[in-house]
C-alpha cells in the first residue's frame, strides 16, 4: 500500500479534516488544526506530502520521526499541530489495513468504556445534564471582564460563589473541573485557587500560563487540589519539565496539537512513572475525539474526555453515549466514517480567535 494524496478541508465551526488516500482505495481520516490558523496549517500539510506520496503509510513512528526531525526548525504549535492529524491519519489507515481498531495495535483496550466530561454548563443548568448521565463537567472562571494583574476581592468571590452555585446545584457525588485557562495572573491565581478548595474541584486547569513552569510548581505543591495543564505543550520533550517539577499531577495533551496518537502515548507513560493522570484536551471536531478515544482506551491512567460532539451532522455513526460514558468502538483504526452529505453544508470557516483587551484601559489581556 502507497499513499497517493492528501486532501485537507476547512469543516465548520473552525476544523480542518484529512484524508490521506492510497493506491489500495483505503482513505486514513486525521484532524490537523490549530485553532485560529486553519490556513496556514493546511499549507503545513501540504508541505509533508512530497515526503509522504509514494510511502507506506503504517511505517507511523518511522514516518513521525522523519517529518519532525527533518524539519530543523522542530517541533512549535503550527508545525506539530500539522504532524498530529497526519500522524492520526496514518493509525487510521494502519488500523484499516490490519483490520483492527488502532487501541488494539497500542496493547489492546485497558478499559471497557470511556468517561467524558461536559463543559460550559451552569448553576441552572448543571442538573439537566446530571440527569442525561454526565457525571463530570468542567466550567471556567465567572467573570463579568477579563482578569486583572491584581484582583479585587469581588472578582474572587464572584467566581467563587459561581463554583459553589454549581457544587450545590450538582451535589458532592458529581465531579467539577475549572479551568484557569492561563489567564489569569500568579498574583491572583492562588488567591483564587485557595478560596475553591472548600468545593472540591476535580482539578484546577491552567492556573497559569502553563511555560510559567516554576509558578505553576509552586501552586502545585500549595494545595491539595490537583493542577492540570497541557493543552498548549507539544511532544514528550514539552511535558518532561511540568513532570519533573511536579507542576501538574494531570496532564492534558491536545492529539491535534502534541503529536498524535502515539506520542500522546509515551507522554501517558512518562505521566505513569510520575503517578499522574490523563486527560486529554479536545475542543474539536469528532475526528480528534475519535483519536482521543483510542488513546484513552489504551492507556491505564486515564481520567477523563474533554470533548464538544459526538460526532451528530459529521459521522454516519456517532458515538453513542450512555450514563456519562461512551463504548468504544470496534471498527477498524478510529472506527469513522464521514458523513459527507451532511458534510456538504459545512465546509470552510473563517473562524479568528477571541480578542480581549482590559475593560479600563484598553490594553491587551488573555482570553
């Protein structure tokens, strides 16, 4: 089997999907987007194509090694991010060609099913999703403007009191992240962290700008709260120092961004020997899930899945969800298929990042 293209397009609301073709008819499936960047990352895929036209697509390591260590320049979100959903596209196809789901070819599954977790809920609306099964959610920190270097102490009870309003909302036996989002200055960030100790969070995500490193040790070691970070770190070279400093005890590698599938995994096993957990980041489309899945259902030390669809209006089979888990699939490398029809009304975006700026002065902050 050779590979003869690779097909990029922009899908709605702001993903890029892959299809890498081959003289065999098997088409590999990968997700190759830095959000806010879709265009100049289609033109980094289409930059691996001379190496990759003419190869054998299941060489996956070999072929990683290759796109990343020829490049000089290595690794960085753009260049990293392209590698990641060619990578998945690669398993995608070695899976199909071997007739097995890629978590097979990883040891084989170490669970029967994988727990996700909802995002963007609130106090009025926490319940309802308790009721359709989820059983672990995540929120952001309320706020009626972007943070401050220096906060007030209304800002802090304000997020506070939000958190706790979901606490009461949820009840003690369902689990409820924050994330930070690195936006949020060290000079507040541990005020903010200790006032929410007595709710429980399941973790604190991105307390701080996650290269802020020795910060983010010192918040680490100041509760009992778990710390999460990762999103916005690439390869196993990227997370060794959070490990080593003990900075996270949950690390959050974005398969779209860190590397893949596989060098998510040896990050999970890095993360082991540090008795750490995992849980993935995905904020995109369903077949980033669907290479989250298959990681998920491999490794031992998995938490839970971040994730925005099931794959409704984008697969001809979603993902079926039942008491806060989802089955893992069964067919062959990420177990998709495309719904191209309903595709046909989603393609291309002009999706931008959020642009924030303080709401007394003007100046630029983070969002």
């Amino acid at each position: 089997m050779k590979i003869t293209k690779l097909e990029t397009f922009l899908v709605k609301p702001r993903w890029i999907f892959l299809k890498i073709h081959t003289d065999e008819g098997l088409v590999g499936l990968g997700e190759p987007i830095l959000e806010g960047r879709a265009l100049t990352c289609a033109t980094a895929v289409e930059e691996l194509a001379p190496y990759l036209i003419g190869k054998d697509p299941t060489r996956v390591v070999h072929h990683w090694q290759a796109m990343y260590r020829h490049a000089f320049y290595r690794g960085g979100p753009l260049l990293t991010s392209a590698l990641s959903g060619v990578e998945q596209a690669l398993w995608d196809l070695t899976g199909k060609a071997l007739g097995v789901p890629i978590y097979k070819l990883l040891g084989g599954p170490t669970r029967d099913r994988i727990r996700i977790y909802k995002g963007g809920v609130r106090p009025d609306t926490i319940k309802s999703w308790v009721n359709k099964g989820f059983t672990a959610f995540k929120t952001g920190v309320a706020k009626d403007r972007p943070a401050r270097i220096i906060e007030s102490q209304a800002f802090v009870e304000q997020a506070t009191n939000h958190f706790a309003a979901l606490r009461e909302a949820a009840g003690s036996e369902v689990d409820i992240a924050i994330d930070f989002h690195g936006a949020v200055s060290p000079q507040t960030a541990q005020l903010l962290v200790k006032a929410l100790e007595p709710y429980h969070p399941m973790f604190i995500e991105e307390p701080v700008q996650c290269q802020n490193v020795d910060v983010l040790a010192d918040i680490a070691h100041s509760t009992h709260i778990p710390i999460a970070t990762g999103e916005r770190l690439y390869t196993k070279w990227g997370f060794r120092e959070v490990l080593e400093k003990r900075a996270a005890s949950i690390l959050q590698p974005d398969l779209c961004h860190a590397g893949g599938i596989f060098e998510t995994r040896l990050i999970a096993g890095m993360a082991e020997a540090y008795y750490a957990g995992i849980a993935p980041h995905c904020p995109l489309g369903p077949i980033a899930l669907a290479a989250c899945i298959q990681l998920d259902a491999a490794i031992p030390n998995f938490l839970a899945q971040e994730h925005t669809t099931l794959g409704e209006g984008y697969l001809k089979e979603p993902f079926t969800f039942e008491d806060g888990y989802v089955a893992l699939p069964i067919k062959p490398g990420l177990g998709i298929e495309l719904d191209e029809e309903a595709l046909s009304d989603k393609i291309d975006h002009d999706w931008r990042n959020p642009q924030s700026y303080d709401a007394f002065d003007g100046s630029v902050v983070d969002w």
